[in-house]
C-alpha cells in the first residue's frame, strides 16, 4: 500500500466566489510534493467533521490537513510515528487547534500546525457586520416583514459615538478596531497579555473583564482561551442596551444564560458565529439572536489563506523541511 496525504478540509476545494489569483495552486502543490516523494493524495472533504477519527481513516497517511475532526489520544497513540504508525503532520485548517490532544499528539511524534491570522481579516469582518445585525434587530425585523408584518417591539440601537469593548486583541481584535474607527466608537479592550504601545497608538483603554462588562455598549470576542469568559455573572454587569458579539468560540459564552437575558429583556441582543446546538431554546419570533454555522472565515481570501498555509506545512513536512507554524514539536 502507498503511503499518503489525506485533505479532511471541508473547503479545500471550494470553487471560489471571485476566483482570486491562486485558485487551485494549494492542490497541485500538493500533488507535485506527493509525485516528488513517491506519496498520493487523497482529498476526503466531504467527511464530516463531527465524526471523531478512527485509526482506520488514515491508515498508511503520513501527513493530513485536518478540519475540526476530533484527534484524541487513543487514535493518536495508534497512527502516530512514535506508536508504530505513519502519520508526523496534522496541518490544522484553521487558527484553533483544541480538536487535536496537543500533549498526545507529542508523545505520539506527531507535529502539529495551525493557520494563524490566515483567517483574520473575514472574522473581523463577519464580527461588525454581526454587531450591525444585532444593533439593527435584524433577524427580528427580517421575521416580521417576510411574513408581511410591520415593526413590532423596540427601536434598534445607534452604533455612533457609543463604547465597544474588544475582548481579545490578537490579529482579528485589532482588524475589528481598524474596521469600526468610522462609528467614531470609544473602545475599550481586555487581555491578558496587553499590548499598551498598539493601544495607546489607537485610543483604546485596557481594563478587566468585569469593568469592561458594566462599560461597554457593545462587546465582541475575540480571545485565544478556551474557557468561559461570560457567564451569568458578566451579563449582569452589562447594559440592557448592549450587544454581545461572540464570533470566537461557542465555549467562551453560557449561551443559555445569554438567552435568558434577551429574552427576559436583561440583553439587547446576541450574536453567535457556532451552530445552535440548544432545541429547548428556539431561536423565533421576535428574540434578537442570529447565529450562523461558523462561517466568519468562509470567505475567498480565507479559504485561501487557510488552503495556502496548510498546504505549505504539509509540502514542508514530506520534503524534509521544519513547517512553519508549529504549535508542538512532536
């Protein structure tokens, strides 16, 4: 049996909207490195990702560009080099690797990559355009008038001159500050390794998450954690006026506490770039909350971007060389 490289990436090879310059260059770089080291390529995109990894996928796989699949350390300890196995590189198809048992893919000898800031500008894009959305009632509005209803319930929320805090100020939180300067917006941020020089250069204020909370007219997350970061003890410091943007992480919001608070009139509005995984919390009607199925990066330049980059780590990897990026040493 051959060895190989397998494509798990949902979007590898999406026909792309504007057809950018490198369309396509991704998948034959990685069929020319797969010709040059006597490998093939096997592009399985339409697996889904929900599915953990079983040992069996990626027998005799050497390297994998992998979607959010789960790698845990029993299938890890089995496929890995140092179990035995073939499998040296997980090229993570994105910024966050948390689906990947980072310690266990060690111990297996296997190295790990991610795509960071690949994904940047379109996330801080999709966190505004959300923010206006919520502001705006959107969703509530769209309800009403598709069904040939008029405007039912309260007026929406001027963005202009208000307070936004940024938790989070990595590459897409300061994409988000750039984008907004034209609302003339007050922003404060909170983080845990704060930058003071970027901050004093862009008027933003640092200040905890508690203080943060009771202050800001708007709040959108953008941190690294993967802990919860607002729960029902943070929504009560916030604003009933205020907007909750959270086009991170699910794990970083109590989402059923955020439902509460809108419905109960506690919390202008939410918005959630994760599936909505809670069926006894419907989302209908007139409740001001818009989720979509993790799309902030599914652009054209992001897919790129993220084809690009894992790709490269994978082409590294087979032709000998150290891939950039790494978030472990195998």
């Amino acid at each position: 049996m051959n060895k190989k490289i397998v494509v798990f990436a949902t979007s590898f090879l999406d026909e792309l909207m504007t057809h950018p310059t490198g369309e396509g260059e991704p998948a034959r770089l990685l069929k020319e490195a797969a010709r040059r080291n006597s490998l093939e390529v096997e592009f399985r995109c339409t697996r889904n990702p929900l599915d953990p990894v079983e040992a069996r996928e990626v027998e005799g796989t050497v390297a994998v560009i992998a979607d959010l699949e789960r790698w845990d350390a029993g299938v890890l300890s089995t496929v890995g080099r140092a179990g035995g196995g073939d499998l040296g590189l997980i090229a993570r198809y994105g910024i966050g690797y948390n689906s990947v048992d980072i310690a266990a893919a060690h111990t297996a000898g296997v190295l790990v990559t991610n795509t960071p800031g690949a994904s940047a500008r379109p996330t801080a894009e999709w966190a505004v355009s959300t923010l206006l959305d919520i502001a705006g009632r959107r969703v509530p509005h769209h309800n009403r008038a598709a069904i040939g209803k008029t405007k039912s319930g309260p007026s929406r929320i001027d963005v202009t001159g208000k307070t936004l805090g940024v938790i989070g100020t990595g590459t897409i939180g300061r994409h988000v500050v750039a984008m907004v300067r034209g609302f003339d917006l007050h922003v404060i941020a909170s983080d845990p390794y704060p930058d003071h020089d970027w901050a004093a250069a862009n008027g933003v204020e640092y200040l905890d998450i508690p203080t943060l909370c009771a202050r800001a007219d708007f709040i959108t997350l953008h941190a690294s954690a993967h802990a919860q970061l607002i729960g029902a003890e943070e929504i009560g410091r916030m604003k009933p006026t205020a907007v909750l943007v959270n086009c991170a992480r699910g794990i970083l919001v109590d989402n059923r506490a955020v439902y509460r608070a809108v419905r109960s009139g506690v919390l202008y509005g939410y918005g959630l770039d994760e599936v909505w995984e809670h069926s006894d919390l419907p989302l209908e009607g007139s409740v001001n909350i818009a989720v979509s199925p993790h799309v902030g990066s599914d652009s054209d330049y992001g897919k790129l971007r993220m084809q690009q980059m894992s790709a490269e780590a994978v082409v590294d990897f087979v032709d000998g060389k150290k891939p950039r990026y790494l978030v472990n040493e195998g």
